[in-house]
C-alpha cells in the first residue's frame, strides 16, 4: 500500500487524496481514518461519520481508493488508508493534507 502523494488545499476547497492498495486479495476491505482523533470515516464506500462531508470513490477491479473532502478545514490534517484481507493481513498508510502557503511536511514519522 502507498499513499499516491501528500495534498496542498487551501482552506475552504474541497480536495481528493488516494491511496493505492495492493493486494492480490479480491476481498479486500478498505477504511479511511482521520489521525491523530482515529475517528473512522468510511470502510469500503459506507460512511460512518457526517462530522465531515466526504465520499470514497472507488472503481471495482482497480487498485487505487480516494477520499473526496468537500471542505478542508485549514489545518494540518493526516488521513490513514488501510486495508485488510480476508486471509487477516493488512497494510496502512497515512496521507498528509497541508494548508496551501503553509511550511511543507518534514520527514514522515509514522
């Protein structure tokens, strides 16, 4: 798994962030969570949280998951992507949502 690119939004813009699964499983669930608060947003394309307007798009057969945001709050967010076979193994990635104008991220620590 690998997030495809940490995003910068400016305030206020709606904005789309990927993750790409990769797993040989056809079973394969995936859920997006807001760090560090580990609120879960959505597994699979059910959402579990209205606190945020958001969609995930997926196309069946395709390897690459994204959360849609309608709204970006204007802080430093980070999103987990994680995925979970039906043999049990698993893999996360975590995605970065920078303000536009802001410092960039410096090395990842998760």
């Amino acid at each position: 798994m690998e997030s495809l690119g940490d995003v910068r939004a400016a305030a206020g813009e709606g904005v789309t962030l990927s993750c790409q699964v990769f797993s040989s499983d056809e079973d394969v669930m995936v859920s997006w969570k807001r760090v560090p608060d580990r609120k879960l947003l959505s597994t699979n394309t059910y959402s579990y949280t209205s606190d945020i307007e958001h969609t995930v798009l997926h196309e069946e057969g395709r390897t690459v998951w994204h959360l849609k945001l309608a709204e970006v709050a204007g802080g430093h967010e980070r999103f987990e992507c994680r995925a979970i076979g039906s043999s049990g193994g698993d893999a996360a990635d975590t995605v970065r949502l920078t303000p536009a104008g802001s410092e960039t991220w410096r090395a990842r620590t998760d």
